[in-house]
C-alpha cells in the first residue's frame, strides 16, 4: 500500500510539472512586430494582446497573496484569508442552520411512512429549484445581502442531509429496532442509541455532499451580493482584469473546497462499520 501511493504521488507530480510546463510555453508572449510609436506609448497602448497569465506569474502572485493573507486596506481592498474567512463563515452558518432542520425531520419522515408520503410532495417540488432562484426573494424579504447569501447555503445545504437522513434511517434494519422494543426502550432511546448509530454512515454522506453543494453556492451567491468573500473577490479581480488574481483565487476555492471534503470524508470514516 505505501508502495502504491508513493508511485501515485509521484505520477500526480509528473502529471502537474507537465501541466505547468505546458500551461507556460502556451502563454508566453509573443515578440513585438515593431517599436511602438510615442503616441502609442503616451495613449497607453500594448505592444501585445491582452492573455492568459503564465503559471510563473500566478505563482509570484500567490506567493505575495499568501505572505500577508489579512491585510486591510479598505473596501475593496482585503486579504485572501479575510476574504475566504467571510465565505467560510457564511457557509458554516447556513450549513449548520440546515443540519438543525434537515436531520430532525430526516428522522421522522425515515420513521414515519405517513409522514414520508405527507411531505414527499412538497420536498420533491423545492429540492430541484436552483438555490440561487431564492436570492431576489431572500434580498426582498430580508433586506440584508449577508444574511440572504447564508439563507441561500441553507437552502441548497437541506436537501441532500434531509433526503439521506431519511433514506439511512428507514433502512435500518428492523432486527435491531425489534430488539430495542423487546428491551422496552422508549422511541426517543431507540432513535438515539439504535437508529442514529446505525444510519450515521448514510447521514455523514449527506452532509458530506451538502458541504460540497454549499461551498460551490457560496461563490455564485457572493458575486451576486458582493462586498465580501472569495467569490465577490473573483469578481472585483475580473472588474479590474487582474486575471492572475482571478486564477489565483480559482485555486484557493479549490484547496478550501478539498479542505471541507477531507473533513466530512474523516467524520465519515470515523462512524463506518468495521466488519
């Protein structure tokens, strides 16, 4: 096994100079035709067209970024790290506004097929509805771009906990929920001693996802809002045509994102049966 992921890591770095390397060669600039005149100089003309930044840029630039990650200078003005502590935040709180609701109600929809065929309907008419088709509504109601951007995470972070709450607590097995009948536990003991420990694996997979579908919003949401967070940050760089921040910023979504995976993959592992 250390064999194996020694070899994997080493093809992943193979995989990742070849990428760079040809992600530099294909951006390089090319060799002015002719001198610009003066008048070109002082109206502020370009000897080349306007192109993707190379990887080395993107790296000098991270490299500046991440070496003062809070710094705040202003508005618009702020830091990486503040900008991605404002969106982690928003999804934390939306995220676990969501698991309050979803895995109460996950457990009595899974425990109560008159409840399951009642509410059925209406989950199956909102799940598929685009979070982002709340925000007007949200901004209306709410008057306030943060607060509607976090109702925007807990509305797209329910489903998936909700729907795999149900599913994991309706199939367990029923052995083990006749047991604790036999031994006259009450329902509330039997949910919490019986059921939970036997559908957590199936419920840590629904917040596992919804973390994902949460982190992916944020993004979307906070370019709409705007004034904080890593995805008006993308937005404000591609206002200025700072592409190498824009790249920049792409990749650090992409490290909080796996961040956020890697820690509901480890819950995850923590509550599977070992056979």
């Amino acid at each position: 096994m250390a064999s194996l992921n020694v070899r994997a890591a080493l093809l992943s770095f193979t995989f990742l100079v070849l990428a760079l390397g040809l992600w530099e060669m294909a951006t390089q600039p090319p060799e002015a035709e002719a001198a610009m005149t003066e008048y070109e100089r002082l109206m502020g003309g370009a000897d080349q067209e306007s192109r993707v930044p190379p990887p080395s840029a993107v790296i000098k630039l991270a490299w500046t970024e991440l070496s003062n990650p809070f710094y705040d200078a202003g508005a618009n003005d702020k830091g990486i790290g503040i900008q991605l502590a404002y969106s982690v935040y928003r999804v934390l709180t939306g995220y676990l506004a969501a698991m309050a609701i979803a895995l109460p109600i996950g457990f009595l929809i899974g425990m109560s097929p008159l409840m399951y065929k009642a509410l059925n309907p209406y989950i199956q008419v909102l799940r598929p509805i685009s979070p982002l088709a709340w925000m007007p509504l949200a901004l209306f109601i709410i008057q306030d771009s943060d607060a509607s951007a976090i109702f925007v995470i807990f509305i797209c972070s329910i489903w998936p906990m909700l729907l795999n709450t149900a599913f994991g607590v309706a199939n367990v097995r029923q052995d083990w929920v006749n047991v604790a009948r036999t031994h006259e536990l009450s329902p509330v003991k039997t949910a919490l001693t019986v059921i939970l420990p036997a559908a957590a694996p199936t419920i840590l997979t629904g917040m596992r996802i919804s973390i994902g579908i949460a982190w992916l919003v944020i993004v979307a949401a906070e370019m709409l809002v705007g004034g904080t967070g890593i995805g008006y940050y993308v937005w404000n760089e591609w206002n200025n045509l700072d592409l190498a921040s824009v790249i920049f910023s792409i990749l650090m979504i992409g490290v909080v994102g796996m961040l956020l995976d890697l820690a509901l993959g480890k819950a995850q592992r923590l509550v599977e049966y070992k056979e």
